[in-house]
C-alpha cells in the first residue's frame, strides 16, 4: 500500500505543529521565529572584521580589522557567528545547552552553516567536553551542532580528532586573562589522529564566541597538530561595546 506523504506530513503538523523556538507561539509552515521575535535577535552580517567576525558600527573595506585583531591575530583564520549574544537571544542559547531544546538543532546548523563559505575537503568538529563533563549533561551541543552542519555542508565530521585533556572550571565569570590561563594546555590531538589532521582546513564549532580564548587553544593544537588552517564557527558572540546595526 502506498502512503501518501503530503497527507501524512500534514497530519503530523496538525498534532505537532511548528513553534518559534523563542516564544513558542504556533508557526505557519516555516521553522524558526516568529515576526515578534525576529527582530529582537540581532543576526551578524557584514560589515565585520575579516578575521574574528566582529561586527562594526560604520561601513568599512571587507577586508578591515578590528583592533585586537590588527594587534595580535588569534591563531584560527576567521571566526563567524550567526547572532550577538544579548538580552534578547541568550535564552536561545540557554534553553539548548541546559534544558534539552534539541529540536533546535538543526535550524542553528542552518544558520551557522549559511555564515561560513564553501571549503572543499574540510573537517568539521566540535570544542570537546571533559569526559566527566559530557557524563554529566549527557551531550555536547557543539557535537549535535558540528555533525548537522557537516552533513549540510557535505564536510567530514570528525568528533574523535580533539579531546579535552583535562577538565577546567567553567569559563562564564573569568577575566579575559584567565580565561586564557584557564584553558591553557587542556586540549590535544591524539597522537594516532593526527595523520587525518594534517594538511586539512578544519572547521571548528561551539556554541559561544565570547573572548576567542578556548577557540584559540583549540586551533594552536590544530595546526601544531599538521592542520592546514582553522576557522571558527559559533551560534552566539559575546559583543561588549559594540553597536550591531
């Protein structure tokens, strides 16, 4: 017997139908936010700086830093987030880290995968969790985000090239000062991985971008490690003192 899908898939959106994954008010046929909250999620676009991703608050050459950039440049080659993590989106985040909003996953990996440009043969993989961590929560969202985003872009997924050696406390109330310290020699590449590493261009995702500084310990292993270069990929980014439009 054939099934017809168009009335199953309507079926199914009758007795599931699609919320906004802020608010939960009940979508029409389209995934994501609806017009309220739309606007109070502040996407990055461009003008931003060629290397980090941080947004300006005038128009500039696409090829512009930012001051921190100019001044000493991270070891990853870009970084690219989709929106600010502010006020108005933290609970986003927020609600997929802590409260199990899986659903999510795969709208974020959309955005996050329009936000990055096309690379032939590249590695896709996620910032580890301590191995105690990851019991605890039961999942790594920067994992379900790097696997979907590796599937849309038809990129390798690669889970196992990174591991966090050790486990350190959490980074929200650190200083910028020690939140390098923090995270200082905690990340490696097993040495039997590192042939699959080396010459590749690696994609790195998490979450939130908030001072670079775990992102920056993820890429200095990589590319120790033999990787040809490391670009950076997350859902959020901390702006401080920034104007987004």
């Amino acid at each position: 017997m054939r099934v017809n899908l168009s009335l199953f898939n309507s079926l199914v959106d009758l007795a599931i139908p699609l919320r906004c994954i802020k608010c939960g008010t009940i979508l029409g046929d389209k995934e994501g936010l609806c017009p309220i909250c739309w606007p109070h999620i502040p996407f990055i676009s461009k003008p931003f700086c060629a290397c980090c991703g941080l947004p300006f608050e005038f128009d500039i050459d696409e090829d512009a830093l930012c001051g921190p950039c100019s001044y000493e440049r991270p070891l990853y080659t870009t970084a690219r987030s989709v929106f600010a993590y502010t006020e108005g989106s933290r609970d986003l985040i927020l609600k997929f880290k802590h409260m199990d909003a899986l659903s999510s996953v795969p709208l974020f990996a959309h955005w996050m995968a329009r936000s990055m440009g096309e690379m032939e043969g590249a590695l896709c993989l996620p910032v580890p969790l301590h191995w105690t961590r990851l019991f605890m929560r039961t999942y790594n969202q920067a994992a379900l985000l790097a696997r979907e985003i590796a599937r849309l872009k038809g990129w390798m997924y690669t889970p196992s090239l990174l591991v966090r050696k050790r486990r350190t406390p959490s980074q929200g109330y650190l200083s910028k000062k020690d939140r390098i310290k923090n995270v200082e020699r905690a990340f490696a590449v097993p040495e039997i991985k590192k042939h699959h590493v080396f010459g590749k261009t690696t994609i790195l995702v998490d979450d939130v971008f908030t001072t670079g500084a775990t992102l920056n310990a993820c890429s200095k292993v990589l590319l120790k490690a033999g990787a040809r270069s490391v670009h950076a990929l997350t859902l959020g980014r901390v702006v401080r003192g920034q104007q987004i439009f």
